[in-house]
C-alpha cells in the first residue's frame, strides 16, 4: 500500500515558477530573436518569389474583385498574424508586434529597391512598358491592403505600428509617382513635338497621346481607391510635365 503509483497525483497549485526572472528574460529574448531570424527570411523570399514567378516570368497581374492582386500581402499578413497570435499565449503581444513592424519597415524598403532594380532595365517587345505599369498598379494595392491590415495592432504598440503605417503609405506615394513617372516619359516625345507648329499640319502626336492614355488608364482601373481617380490623372498629366521642367 507503500507503493509511489498508489499515492495521490500531486497537483502543481504549490510548485514556484520553473525559471527564476532573469532566466524567464533570457527565454522571452531567445524567442523574439528566433522569431526575428526567421520572419526575416520568410520575408526575403516572399520577394524572392515574386521575383522569380512573376518579374523574370512577366506574368500578367491577378484580377481580384476588379482590381490587380498579388497573394504577397496576404503571405505576409498571414505571418504576421500567426507570430502576434501565438505570442499572445506567452505574454509578449507587444514585444512581438514591435519585431514584426520592425522587420516589415525593411522589407518594404527593399521590395522597392528591388523592383526599381528589375525595372530600370529599358522595356523590351518581352518586357512591354504596360505590363511594369501594371506591376506598379498590383504594388499600390498590396501596399494598401497591407496597410489597412496592420492597423489592427495599433492598439498594442501604437508608435512602431505608427512608424510602419508612415513607411507603407510612402511605398503606395512611390509606387503611384513611378506611374506618373513613366506615363510622362511616354508622352514626352508628343507633347514636345505638339508645342511646335507642327500641330498645325497634323494631328498624329495628339491621336498618339490619346492611344497612351486610352491604353494606361485600363490599368489604371485595376487601381483600390482612395489611390486612383482615372479623370483626374489624366487631366493632370500635362500639369505634372510642365511643372517638371520636362516640356
């Protein structure tokens, strides 16, 4: 009757905590640093991906809901809530939502970096203008709805959700000003030529420049709003080339 397995089950209510605090601390640290390293990674070859499976293979843009769409937002958020979900368990939500944030604020740096790498390249008849233009319109959403999804976690680290917020709405301004950016270059030789009395004689620049815009402004469409108003970037267009000093 002496035997250990016919003894009550002792319960844990009166055990200590199994790490003392300095040892829970180095715990808490190990994880956000393991977390760090491999949100990193996951992060690197999401844009390594759409590197090789859309870029290099000039894949046409998604069409979700009427407007261009890239499953790179969702891998991402995807990611982000796993990490904040699980951290929640352990009690380190906030130390877990400043991590990701950091390392979100370098990822979108670098996914603009490498995209203007990829698209400096002149466009050739298997890498068409419109199609980096539509590229351009596809990263204006995913900027977008990846920002619309951290918001969510404001409420538990207000300033570098803050900071993360202001550094995905300035990728959404850089995405929209390229776009601007190239639908200048590819006016510019026309609307030169129509400062002329040329115009005079001929009406082939300005037919040229309406086929442009007719041409753009169906990728344009694919824009989310509050970021596209088709009439208004057209009907601005002259506006941002003279103020650019490029007529």
């Amino acid at each position: 009757m002496g035997s250990p397995t016919l003894q009550p089950e002792m319960g844990s209510e009166g055990l200590g905590p199994l790490l003392d605090k300095d040892e829970m601390e180095m715990a808490h640290q190990y994880f956000l640093e393991d977390l760090q390293e491999k949100l990193r990674t996951s992060l690197k070859n999401a844009v390594k991906l759409e590197l090789e499976e859309v870029w290099q293979k000039e894949k046409e843009p998604e069409i979700l809901n009427d407007y261009y769409h890239s499953d790179m937002h969702i891998t991402v958020c995807e990611l982000i809530h796993g990490y904040v979900k699980n951290s929640r368990e352990i009690g380190l939500e906030q130390e877990v939502v400043s991590t990701c944030t950091e390392e979100l604020k370098h990822f979108s740096k670098q996914f603009q970096v490498d995209f203007r790498e990829w698209s400096s390249t002149p466009p050739t008849p298997s890498q068409p203008q419109l199609l980096q233009v539509a590229y351009l319109v596809t990263y204006v959403n995913s900027f977008s709805n990846l920002t619309d999804q951290v918001k969510k976690y404001k409420e538990s680290s207000p300033v570098p959700v803050g900071e993360l917020i202001q550094e995905l709405e300035g990728g959404v301004q850089g995405f929209t000003a390229a776009l601007l950016d190239q639908l200048m270059e590819g006016l510019k030789p026309y609307m030169r030529r129509m400062m002329t009395r040329k115009w005079l004689f001929t009406d082939n620049d300005f037919q040229k420049i309406v086929d442009i815009m007719e041409e753009v402004s169906q990728h344009y469409r694919r824009m989310k709003p509050p970021y596209i108003q088709v009439r208004g970037w057209v009907g601005g267009s002259h506006t941002h080339m003279a103020s650019s000093g490029r007529m």
